[in-house]
C-alpha cells in the first residue's frame, strides 16, 4: 500500500463486472487479481502529444440622474510568467488561478496577476476549489497542494503517481483522478477530511478529468483498454461504470445530473440527457481537451492549436482564439467573463464579444537559473 503524507487508504471499487487478470500483468495487477474494478485504457498523455511541450458600474451620484454610469474598466492584466498552464479555475471575477509547468501558480485578484510560492517545480496539471480559502492543485509525482486562503501547503506526495484532474465539494470532500505511469493503472482518490481514500481503479491507463454537481454525482471520463471512452459515475465511496460508446474522453462538465457533456480528444461532443449518450454536431479538425460552461446555452470547450468551439443552446461553432497555443483549460465566472489557459504562459479572456490575449511579463526562473519558455 502506498502512503503519502496524507495517508492514503487504497480500496478497490466494486462495480458488478468480473474480469481476470493476464498472466503477464505486473505485480500491482496480480495484486488486483480477484476481480477487475473499473477497466481502463492506456492513452497518450497529452503533455507527449501536444504541441507546447511544454466590470461593475459606478453608482450615480445625487444630480446625475441624466447620465448613465459609466463602467470602471480594468486593464487587461499582465502575465507574470512564461510558463506553461495547464489548467484554469476560479471562486469568482476576482478570485482566479492558473498553474503550470515548473510548478507555477498564478492568482489574478480582479486587478493584476501574481505569482504564489508553490514549493515545488513538478508539472502542475489541475486546480479546482469549493471557495476562495478552500483551493487544490495536483500534478507529477502525486503533488497534492491546499490553499487555505493565507498560504499553500503540501497534502501528499506519492511519487509513481500523476494526478490529471482534482474537483472539491468542500474541504472534506476531494476528489483527485489520474493514473500510475509505469503500471498504467488509473487511480481514483476521495478526501473526507484528514486522510485519502485510494480507490484503485485497475488495469488502467488514465482518467483525465472529474465534473461534480455536489456529493451524490460525481463524474470521471478516460479511455479503456480498448481505446475507447470510459465513463464513471460516484455517489459517495460507490463508483459505477456507465454503459459508453465513443472515443476517448478528455473533458466532462454538466449543468445538472441530467444535462452533462462529454468531450472526446478527436471526435464530436457527446451530450447526456439523463437516460442517454448523444451525439452533437460539434465537430473539429484537432484534438480537444478541456471544457467549462456558464449555463445549458452557454458552454465552452478549448483545444490544440488554439481551438475554441462555443454552444449557444442549439449548435456549437468554432470562436477565433487569436493564438496557436495548445490551449488546455477553460474557465469563467460569467458568460462574459471567460478564461482559457494554456502553452507558453497563454492566457485568453473573452469579455463578451472577443478573445484577448493577455501581456506575458517577466519570465519565471527555473531551478537552474535559467527562463523557462
């Protein structure tokens, strides 16, 4: 059993579905043997694949009545680093963070972005929150970090670990997805508050991404063995698997428990309505890999070479980034007011009718001196 400093506890997820293990497994399978959990696949990790490897209005005032307010706009903020980002998220407008390769982290307060002190250089590759004093990041090696509103912590380190995706419902529900590289064994771990709870999903390659409307749904996408797509759904400590047919998944973000879109790597959306998978007439010429929405006509998803598609409730279109960036994540507190994040330190935001690049300012050192592109 591995152990970080969080004190994971590993146990295997029944689902109902018995499968034995390949002789030619490795000893964490034989491990696994009596019967198969949640079967995975083995897929590319998008850091191989990719191409980057790496405003409120003022009040009126007595005697205006005439004049109509007039809004306090705020410059576009400056990047504070050349770094990679990987993911996007934020509590509020005022309240956004990003992180990345190196271990950057960077935090935009509603005037100016700024970097946070994460103590570590591994790959930073999600971030989700429940609030502004309640914020996780994970990544290489299992790097699990906690904000806690004044300071970043370390939670737990498992070396043999890497963590693809993480979603908190509050500080004593966490989830954290990803997979073991060598064993290509996707993990799927849930705090309760003092400890993880390990639920070894197994054989596996990946689980990318996690999307949760509170406790009782919970949902993961990957790839199984088959180079397919694989869905899983939790209540709790209880996973199913959900009967899928269609690629492999990348991104997964809902409305409601019975409003829920699935994102392949390479080939159309796919949309749950609460009984059935269908599919979309979105559809695009590279790979996509992260999606957020602001309500059921509202929703995003961004990609390689700077791809962006938009659904406005009846189709989705393809919406002009500006960049060729690889473009891995997608945020926003409102629907104008919309983040993308992703290679060479990018930064998009949409302010309702464009995306704007946001200025890259200095660059972030890297452990040997030198800047880190």
């Amino acid at each position: 059993m591995r152990v970080g400093s969080g004190g994971a506890r590993r146990a295997h997820v029944e689902i109902g579905i018995a499968m034995k293990f390949e002789s030619s497994m490795t000893s964490r399978h034989a491990h696994a043997r009596v019967w198969a959990v949640v079967l995975l696949a083995m897929s590319v990790f998008p850091v191989a694949c990719a191409e980057d490897d790496e405003p409120e209005s003022k009040p009126h005032e007595k005697g205006d009545h005439d004049k109509p307010a007039k809004p306090e706009l705020v410059p576009d903020p400056v990047v504070p680093t050349a770094a990679s980002f990987s993911a996007i998220w934020g509590s509020s407008a005022t309240d956004v963070w990003a992180c990345g390769s190196d271990g950057v982290i960077a935090h935009y307060d509603g005037k100016q972005i700024s970097l946070i002190e994460s103590g570590t250089k591994v790959r930073l590759l999600a971030v989700h929150g429940s609030g502004p004093d309640d914020v996780w990041f994970v990544g290489e090696m299992g790097t699990t970090l906690h904000w806690d509103g004044d300071a970043i912590t370390p939670v737990s380190l498992i070396p043999d670990e890497t963590l693809l995706g993480v979603w908190s419902n509050g500080p004593e529900d966490v989830w954290a997805i990803g997979f073991f590289p060598q064993d290509r064994v996707g993990v799927l771990r849930h705090w309760t508050g003092g400890a993880w709870d390990e639920l070894l999903v197994a054989p596996a390659a990946s689980l990318w991404e996690i999307w949760s409307s509170g406790p009782d749904d919970v949902w993961v996408v990957g790839t199984n063995l088959d180079l397919a797509g694989l869905v899983l759904h939790a209540s709790g400590n209880e996973v199913s698997l959900m009967e899928f047919d269609g690629t492999p998944l990348r991104g997964v973000w809902g409305v409601d428990p019975d409003d829920v879109w699935l994102l392949p790597y390479n080939s159309p959306i796919q949309h749950w309505d609460g009984s059935s998978f269908t599919l979309s007439d979105a559809s695009s010429e590279t790979p996509m890999l992260g999606m957020w929405g602001a309500g059921a006509d509202d929703v995003w998803a961004v990609g390689l070479v700077g791809t962006i598609l938009h659904y406005d409730g009846d189709t989705w279109e393809p919406s002009d980034s500006g960049v060729i960036d690889t473009l891995w994540s997608v945020w926003g507190a409102a629907s104008d007011d919309v983040w993308a994040a992703g290679g060479e330190g990018t930064l998009l935001r949409w302010r309702g009718d464009e995306w704007t690049k946001l200025e890259v300012g200095v660059e972030l050192p890297s452990a040997d001196g030198d800047s880190t592109n």
